[in-house]
C-alpha cells in the first residue's frame, strides 16, 4: 500500500513539476483543410460554364429534381481545356458520410458533355 501511495505521490509531483505530463484536458487540434488545386491557364471554358453544361443534361436536371441536395464539382481540368466534372450526393452509411457518385462527365472546350459511365 505504501508503495501505490508513494508512485501517486512521485507522479504527482513530476505532473505538477511540468516535464511534459499535462492532466488537463487538451484542446482537439484544428482539422487540416487542403486548398483546392488551381486549373491550369487554357483556353475554353471556366468552372461555372462547365457546371451550366452538365446542369443542363436531362438526366442530371431529373437527378436534381429526385435529389435536390445534389452536387456538381469540377474535379480537374485537364490540359486541353476538358473538365471532369462529378456529380453525386453526401450520404452517411453507419453514421460515415461519403459521397456516392451519380455519374462523371467530361466537358470539352467547346461546350460538349460526355457520360464517362455510358
């Protein structure tokens, strides 16, 4: 019994002495957020243009309807101008959010839409 008292005693006096044992309760550390990816300089649509493009597409309007909290991102921009842009939900399985994708499209510089699923 003396030696528990003298080992609560000894860690005590180390936490209050300050060598790196702190027993309050921390602060969780602020998540890290990564910036987006700039797009290359090139000629032909901006992201926004791209997105009207894909809005525009029937089953993607219908999809919108159905779901209304659905999402249109401009994934990437490849060096010829085509944007992949992706469009989906965030949906939580087992209380995990993720995102599940209705479809990819491509949109090329001049304003045409391609399915990359069909």
């Amino acid at each position: 019994m003396k030696t528990v008292k003298a080992l609560t005693l000894i860690f005590c006096l180390i936490a209050l002495a300050g060598f790196g044992l702190n027993c309050k309760e921390q602060p969780p550390e602020p998540p890290v957020i990564v910036p987006p990816i700039q797009p290359p300089t090139v000629e032909g649509l901006t992201c926004e243009e791209a997105t009207e493009k894909v809005m525009a597409i029937g089953e993607v309007s219908d999809y919108f309807v159905r779901v209304p909290q659905a999402r249109v991102k401009c994934d990437n921009q490849e060096d010829d101008g085509t944007w992949l842009m992706q469009v989906y939900e965030i949906v939580e399985d087992a209380g995990v959010p993720h995102t599940a994708t209705f479809d990819w499209y491509y949109v090329s510089p001049d304003g045409e839409t391609q399915s990359a699923f069909h």
